[in-house]
C-alpha cells in the first residue's frame, strides 16, 4: 500500500521569505481576506496551490 505523502503547509514567514514581502503584508492579504489560510494550532498556514492561485491572479489582472 502507497502511503500518501502529507501536503507541507506554509507559515506567513515561508510565504514572506518565498515572495520577499513581509510578514505584515501577507497578514494583510490573510485578513483581507485575498490570501487563503487555516489558523492551525494558533498559527496561520498556506496551502501552496492557495499561494499560487493567489499570485498568478495578481499577475493577471
């Protein structure tokens, strides 16, 4: 049997270092409610494909 791997989620940090922006300003499109994310334990996390969407409908704007 295939074990699926689990999905690695993103904290606000990886996503800042990632897209060189800060931590605020990925706050700020989590509470704008622009960027998708769970509050996991009492951090916020990113699902990749979230990020990516996110991005690519920036870009076309």
């Amino acid at each position: 049997m295939n074990k699926a791997h689990p999905i690695q989620l993103l904290t606000i940090d990886d996503v800042a270092e990632l897209h060189q922006v800060s931590s605020k300003t990925v706050r700020r499109w989590i509470r704008a409610g622009e960027l998708p994310a769970a509050k996991l334990g009492g951090q916020w996390r990113i699902h990749p494909d979230d990020l990516k969407r996110f991005f690519v409908e920036r870009l076309y704007r």
